[in-house]
C-alpha cells in the first residue's frame, strides 16, 4: 500500500516508527544517499529537494490516484490524518503536537545536522562552528528536557508524531557531544521511546537496509558537494 523511499538517517527513522506504530503494509525501497542514488529521476519526481525520506500511498483516504509525499514532518502528519493516530482530533491537543513538530522540524534537526557535520566530517576542525553548533544543540536538548518534566511525551499525555520526530535526532546524543545525564527529564522519555516495540522494529529494519558504519571520502564528495550547478536532474 505504501511505498517509502528511505535511507537510514534520522529523517528517515521518524516514517518508518510511525509505519511500525500504525501497523501500516509498506515496502522499502532504499535510497543509497552515499551513492548519489537521490539524483535519480524516478526518485526526483516524488521527491524535488533529492532528499530522504519520500513516500507514495497507493491507497490514500478517499480512493483515487497515489499520493506522493517529500519531506519528513509533512509524510508523518499526511500519515497521522490518515489513519487518525498520534495527533489529536481537539483543537489545543492538535495544535501542541503541531509546535513541537515544526520545532523539531525548523530546530532541532537543522541544528543537530550541523552539529554531525562540523564535528564528524568536516575536513578540518573549525573550533567555531563545533562551538557554535555542540552549544545550540545542548540548548535544544535543554528546551526539551524543561518540556518533558511534567509530562511524559513531548506533546502530553499521549504518545504522538511530535515524539516519533524527535527521538531519532537524539538517538546519536555521544556523536552530538551531548550527555543525557545532563537531561533527566529527555533521559526518561528517551529511555521509554527506545523500549517501545515499534521503535525496536523501525531500527531492525534500518539494520536489515545499511550496516556500514563510516562514510567513505567518495560519499562526503556526493553528500556534501552539491550545488545547484552540479546536482543532477
């Protein structure tokens, strides 16, 4: 029913968590980012920003011709509408997972991307951007851990897709510099995400899709080289 065009970044976690969550049938087709395989032009029809994750439902609500989708908070509340789970039906619930969705979404995300590149492949150490980025990134975690100490999900009482959007940026806390013993509260829903069977399940099958655990210098050279001139249509 649903095709989702995925690699095993934490953007492409988020989509498979909630696939998992939901019971939803879908097939992986693997995007191999670090091959250049988001250049494809199958792949850019469904996806312009030549980015992971995307998605095709061949059976949206209502019937009719596939949906296809980019952009990994609009697939997960395309797929909280569509089945009527993780984001609430009321006006106030809905729109407190809606905030904390594009907090993910404008925030941590971008900061945390960063925050991997200037610290994890960066030709050269620039002691200003680690700075800038390790220090922005230990504020998020901050505003989410001031969150999480009355509540047990970012949005609540109730597991969400505000949860499901964060948590995989969290999961490479060490990689990111950040100590979760620093967090108690995130530690705490963190831990408790990580248990849920639809979390374990979401990260086999990123297992069962790429084992290689470094990038190669012809993978930074595809990942980190494109510019409009060069990007391929």
């Amino acid at each position: 029913m649903i095709d989702l065009y995925y690699w095993t970044t934490p953007n492409g976690h988020k989509v498979t968590m909630f696939l998992e969550e939901a019971g939803l049938p879908y097939t992986i087709k693997p995007i191999n980012i670090s091959k250049g395989e988001q250049f494809q032009p199958d792949f850019l029809k469904i996806a312009p920003n030549n980015r992971i994750p995307a998605m095709v439902d061949h059976e949206p609500a209502g019937g009719g011709a596939p949906v296809s989708l980019f952009e990994s908070g609009a697939i997960l509340l395309y797929l909280a509408e569509k089945t009527g789970r993780f984001i609430p039906s009321d006006l106030r619930g809905r729109a407190e997972v809606l905030q904390w969705l594009f907090w993910q979404m404008g925030g941590l995300g971008p900061m945390a991307g960063q925050n991997h590149h200037f610290v994890q492949y960066a030709p050269e150490q620039i002691p200003y951007a680690v700075n800038r980025y390790v220090n922005e990134t230990n504020r998020l975690y901050g505003v989410l851990d001031r969150r999480l100490a009355d509540r047990p999900f970012v949005a609540g009482e109730a597991y969400s897709i505000a949860d499901m959007a964060s948590y995989p940026w969290i999961v490479p806390h060490e990689r990111q510099r950040q100590n979760l013993d620093e967090h108690p509260n995130l530690k705490r829903w963190f831990q408790a995400v990580a248990e849920r069977p639809a979390t374990k399940a979401a990260y086999a099958r990123a297992q069962e899709i790429n084992q290689q655990p470094t990038m190669s210098e012809d993978a930074k050279k595809v990942m980190f080289g494109q510019t409009a001139a060069n990007t391929k249509r």
